[in-house]
C-alpha cells in the first residue's frame, strides 16, 4: 500500500510539471486578453482528447474576475445520457500582469493534497477582436479547446479556428467535436 501512494504522489507530481514557455515550439499567445471581456460563457466546439473529458458530449466554462483580479472558473460538461458534471477552479497569471498565460487549479482532492502541484496551462493562443471565438492551447500541445460564445458555429468560422490552430502546431485531425443540441437528450 505505501508502494502504491508513493507511487501514486510521483505520478501526480510529474503530471503536473508544466513548462514555463521558454520552448521556441511553443505556441504563440496573443500577449493581452482583457479579462473583464473574456469573463463569461464560453460553449466548447472542439478540443484534443483529455482524460478528463472522456465521457463529454457537450462542455462549457464559464469565467467571471474575483476581487483579487483572479478568475473563478466553472467547467460544466455533459454526458451523451444528458448527466452534468461539474468542476470549480481558479485561473491566475503565471507572469504578474500579464493575462494572456495563466495557470488554472481546480479544487479537488488532488490539489487539496498536493497544492499547487495540479495546476495547468491555460494559454490563450488567438481571441477574435469582439472576444466572440478563441483558441485555448498549453505549450506542449497536448491540449487544445475551440471555443465560441455560442453553442454552434458557422462552417466558415470553423475552418478559421481550424486553420489558426493548425498554424500553431496543433494536430486538428484528433479534435473531439461538440455533440449538437439537435443529438442530446432533452430535459
């Protein structure tokens, strides 16, 4: 047993090393993002495939600024039988004053028992001027997420994001595509 939380507690501390982007192939970020404009909800259209999302047919995340200039996050995800789920999280800048690189924690057993160790890149890698459609990424690629202010897109904003995540160094022939409303249970 003390084999298989010790154990357990490498894997996790190696699993949540991230780089700081020092990398010259990591992606680029758009350098400022108002975060009083990002807050609010964000309907994902797509994203690489991620343990945590498995069981996803739909997700969403909803943003809004805490007085200390941190970012509440709320992930809602539901499953192709229609059960939502639910995860509660902090975003915070990895560089002070600067919002374009931040670190995400949510609150779980994990990062109860190890603070700090589970936090994860959220680089945001292209928002459109209205702050409608961005592109989420971290610098090794491993994660990506498409997202709209809307729960569906138009064909020609699709290819955009496609296009802008393919430049970027994304492989988009793995994305996992929102499931629409028209295929979900209903209520």
């Amino acid at each position: 047993m003390k084999r298989f939380i010790a154990g357990l507690g490498a894997a996790l501390v190696l699993a949540g090393c991230s780089t700081s982007g020092s990398d010259a192939l990591a992606p680029k970020t758009v350098e400022r993002v108002d975060l009083e404009r990002y807050q609010g909800t964000w309907y994902e259209q797509a994203r690489l495939p991620m343990f945590f999302q498995r069981n996803c047919a739909q997700s969403e995340a909803h943003y809004s600024l805490k007085p200390d200039g941190n970012v509440a996050v709320v992930n809602r995800c539901q499953t192709a039988e229609g059960v939502w789920q639910e995860a509660k999280g902090t975003a915070t800048p990895q560089v002070p004053g600067k919002t374009d690189k931040l670190w995400v924690e949510f609150d779980n057993w994990v990062s109860t028992l190890l603070p700090g160790v589970t936090k994860g890149d959220y680089w945001v890698l292209y928002l459109d001027d209205n702050y409608s459609t961005a592109l989420v990424g971290n610098p090794d690629h491993k994660y990506l997420w498409l997202l709209s202010r809307k729960p569906q897109i138009d064909e020609q904003t699709r290819n955009e994001l496609l296009s802008k995540a393919q430049q970027q160094g994304y492989d988009t022939t793995r994305l996992i595509w929102r499931t629409p409303d028209t295929d979900m249970p209903k209520p």
